[in-house]
C-alpha cells in the first residue's frame, strides 16, 4: 500500500513540475507578444491557458484523491496540501498571462518602450521570479524561495514607479488615454504574477518545514 502511495506521490510532484513548466512558458509568450506586439503570439497563449487549467483540475483530483483514500504522515501530509494551494497560484499565473496577451491583441503597436524600460524591467524580474519559485519547489530549495519573496519588494517598487510615470503622462495631456489605461492593467497582471509566485514560494517553505506562523519564512497571509 505505501509503495502504491509513494508512486502516486511521486506522480504528484512531476505533475507539478509539469505545470510549472508550462505556466514558465505562458509568462514567457505573454512577455515577448508584449514586447514585440506579436497578437499571433498572444492568442495562442490565450489558448494555451486551457492546458493549464486541465493540468491544475489533474493535480487537483489527485491531491483529493491522496487525502481520502490514504492516511498520509505529517510530512506527506504538508505535501499535499501545498500542492493544492500551489497548483491553484500556477493557475491564476496562467490566468494573468492571458490577460495580458488579450490586451496585447488590442492596444496599437509602436508603444516607445524606453521611455517607458521599467515595465520590461518589470516584467523581467516577474519571470524571474516565476522561474526561481518552481525551481524552489523543484530543487526543495528554502533559500531560494526566500529569494522569490525577498524579489518581490523589487516588483513593488517598479509598478509605483511605472504608475506614476503614466499617470504623469495623462495628466501632461497627452492623447493616450486608452492605451495608458491598458498598460495600468497590464502592470497590475505583472504584480499579481509576482503575489503568486510569492505564494507559490511560502508553500514550497511550508511543505518542507511545517513552519507556517512567526516564522520569516511563511506569513499566515496570502494576495489574492
């Protein structure tokens, strides 16, 4: 029976890979469809969110699955239980991403990127972080989670910047209304991103530790 259970656990922990290899690949198209305005690009992501979601009802189901049938020790336990929070950050991530190439497809080509670099400075280090999450849990890598969650202040304080900066622009009566409104957007999608792979860092902390309250390494709070 705990062989069958260590298999079925060990399916578990390649599905996540899975998934956070495919949310990887999201973030990445959404960026480079921003980038390059590339709409071709980003309606493929948009469809591409459907392999993620259908691998995060998998995961879902056998997480459930593990928790009624099984009687799993502690340890075991932290496993699956953040794999279920995690599986549902990956999926938000993919979810955001699409967003964001869906305002891709409609904002006008020929935005001036280097009066406006944070926002590829931004979107950098979002992937980064994403990258660096899924390794964490890859690698059972405490120390580089930490960094995802230290990473975010980073992310932070680049969407205030890059705010205000629009909101600059709009009120120096620039004719860029529209599009000033999208890129908001697309940034608040960035700074989500980056919550969730925070979130996806502090249950990787979590399922290693146990160690959820007073603890630098987990807060009892998670963004939505």
């Amino acid at each position: 029976m705990r062989n069958r259970f260590d298999l079925q656990l060990e399916h578990l922990n390649n599905g996540l890979i899975e998934m956070g290899s495919l949310v990887e690949q999201s973030v990445e198209r959404a960026i480079d469809a921003l980038m390059r305005h590339d709409t071709e690009k980003a309606e493929q992501n948009i469809d591409f969110d459907k392999e993620i979601d259908q691998k995060m009802k998998e995961l879902e189901n056998l997480c459930l699955k593990l928790l009624l049938s099984q009687q799993p020790v502690a340890r075991d336990l932290r496993l699956i239980s953040s794999a279920l929070k995690m599986v549902s950050d990956l999926e938000r991530i993919g979810d955001q991403c699409a967003d964001i190439s869906e305002i891709v497809t409609m904002i006008p080509e020929g935005i001036d990127w280097d009066s406006l670099k944070e926002i590829p400075d931004m979107a950098m280090a979002v992937k980064k972080m994403v990258t660096e999450s899924v390794d964490a849990f890859v690698r059972c890598d405490i120390h580089l989670a930490q960094k995802v969650i230290d990473d975010d202040d980073t992310v932070d304080y680049l969407f205030k910047v890059i705010r205000q900066k629009l909101v600059d622009t709009v009120r120096s009566g620039h004719d860029m209304g529209e599009m000033i409104v999208d890129l908001l957007m697309v940034i608040k999608y960035f700074e989500r991103i980056g919550d969730h792979a925070v979130n996806v860092a502090k249950w990787v902390i979590f399922s290693i530790t146990g160690n959820r309250n007073g603890s630098r390494y987990l807060s009892s709070e998670f963004p939505d």
